[in-house]
C-alpha cells in the first residue's frame, strides 16, 4: 500500500460520458465480470449504454446514476489493486453511495439497489414536478439564499459547491425570478443546468420518502474509515448517524465547500476524483488550493497516477 492520505471524492450526475468504463471492461476480466455481474443484480443492460449511448439516453436520471455509481466502484476497487487506498471519502449527491461502499457501510449489492431505485424516483419526480437548477455565479451564498426566499418557497440552494459557486433548484417561474434577483443583486453570471429536475428541492420530497422506506430496509454498518456527508459537510463513522443523513440526501442542500474544507482539516496528502469528469477536481482546486488534486476515469490515468505516486 503506497504510504501517504488520500481522500477519494465521486462526481454525482452530470460527470457521465459515452465510453465511461469501456476501457475497464475491455482490458480487464475482473471489472468487465464486477460491471456484468452489477448488471445482474439490478436486472438492467447498461454497459451498452454506458459504451455506445446515445448520450441522450445516458444522460437520463435513471441510467446515469447507477452507471455513475457501477463506474466509481469498479475505479475504487483498481485502485486498491495498485495500494491505492483513502483515509476518507466523500460523494457529491449520488457519489456519495460510492462513498459509503468504499467505506464498507453499504455492500455492493445493496448500494447499487438504492442508487438504481435512486435514479428511477429522482427521473419520475423531474416529470411530475418539473423544475430545473441553475449555477450561481460571483455572489456571496447569504445573498443567494436572500434572493431564494423572495423568489418563492419551492427555490433552494441545491449545491453549496465552492466560493463563488452556488447552484439553486426549484420550479421553473421561480428559477426565473430567482436569476433576475441574483442578478441585480451582483451575480456575474446564472446558468441554467441540463438536468431533468429540481433535484435537492422541496419538489423531490416525495421521491425522498418513497426512498426513505427502502434505505430503511438496508443494513448501514459502521465506516471503517470516516465519510463525510453531504448533509452537513462533516465527517461520519457511525451507521446510524450516517442513515440519518442519507434518509435527507435526496431533498437537502448538499454542503460540498464545507465538505472540502472538512477534508482538508483531516490532513490529507491528496483528493483524487473518483469517475468520470474532472466536476470536483476543479471545485477541490478553488476551495483547498493547498492540497493536490488527481483525476482517475480512465485505465489511461489509473496507471499515470499509479506511476506517478510510486516515484
């Protein structure tokens, strides 16, 4: 095991890309049966999806989380296979089932069951509720939360992502006041997301519940190395605080500064980004400057940091 502190990070929807795994699944006997067997468990084929697209329908909640989250475990697990292990994990939104694998508080198989009904709850709410989310840019997270408020009650602050960096959800009438006020009150720029819903809004509180009652039938052990949720940015072993949070996950903001800034009191060596995109190696670059990032998607940067870190 290569001797230094790492925190693994893993990137929730929006990081997946047509190919994602490809190369694990090709070169490697033991990631192409861990992504079939995957595939068995929640009675779905979607390896093709993830290596052929369309990226239309990759893109679809239902298929880009389990895909996220099969990708980020198969990554985790050749990274252990090089002694490449974390001393602390954390997941934006769906990573963070990653996250709990990792940290052996969630099996495999019963991660993969939540996140795969996870996805299927969170593509139903975006149709029967629909709203959106969009990035914040250049205003201060009080002023944020100010505009929120008048803009209407179904307008939150989804993502606490990095300084200067916010993302609201809500419906879309009060997106739309909700950008005007940012606004006038100093933002550079809002930008509208290509998502399919208000995620991490009051809109998704039905999904939540209904998610509610399966987390609530699976076993969460305690962490053997620490997690840091994302209901409060703070770091976790206990099983039953860490149910606690996730039973809110779906509908609360999730506090990813305070997440970094929770890692980098651990004293870390390094974050490296789990899964596809580079997301969160550029919000751990503007919160926690001080520590080296790394990103691993690809076989390619699995053997250069592997390389790299054993110099």
């Amino acid at each position: 095991m290569i001797n230094r502190r790492f925190a693994f990070v893993y990137p929730g929807q929006g990081s997946q890309y047509v190919g994602m795994a490809a190369d694990l699944w090709q070169t490697s006997p033991k990631y192409q049966h861990f992504l079939h067997e995957s595939e068995v468990t929640i009675d779905r084929q979607l390896t093709k999806i993830m290596f052929d697209g369309p990226a239309e329908v990759l893109k679809e909640t239902a298929n880009a989380q389990p895909a996220l989250y099969m990708h980020e475990v198969a990554l985790t697990r050749a990274l252990e296979d090089l002694g490449i292990r974390p001393v602390i994990v954390a997941g934006h939104s769906v990573g963070e089932y990653a996250a709990l694998t990792a940290a052996n508080v969630l099996d495999h198989g019963h991660a993969l069951w939540l996140v795969n009904q996870r996805g299927v709850l969170m593509g139903q709410a975006g149709k029967l509720s629909p709203g959106g989310m969009m990035a914040v840019i250049g205003l201060d997270d009080a002023q944020i939360v100010r505009c929120c408020l008048e803009a209407g009650e179904n307008v939150v602050v989804a993502n606490y992502n990095s300084p200067g960096q916010t993302i609201i959800s809500g419906d879309n009438a009060g997106l739309e006041k909700a950008a005007e006020l940012c606004k006038a009150a100093g933002a550079k720029r809002c930008l509208p997301l290509a998502v399919s819903g208000a995620f991490h809004s009051p809109l998704v509180r039905e999904a939540n519940a209904l998610l509610a009652e399966n987390i609530n039938k699976v076993t969460f052990e305690d962490a053997i190395i620490p997690v840091v949720t994302n209901y409060d940015g703070l770091a976790h072993s206990d099983g039953g605080e860490i149910r606690a949070n996730v039973l809110s996950q779906m509908e609360s903001s999730v506090q990813w500064t305070k997440t970094m800034q929770t890692i980098s009191d651990f004293g870390v060596d390094a974050i490296i980004e789990v899964g596809p995109g580079s997301v969160l190696a550029g919000l751990a670059k503007r919160t926690v400057p001080n520590i080296p990032v790394h990103q691993v998607s690809t076989l390619e940067q699995l053997h250069s940091l592997g390389i790299l870190l054993n110099q």
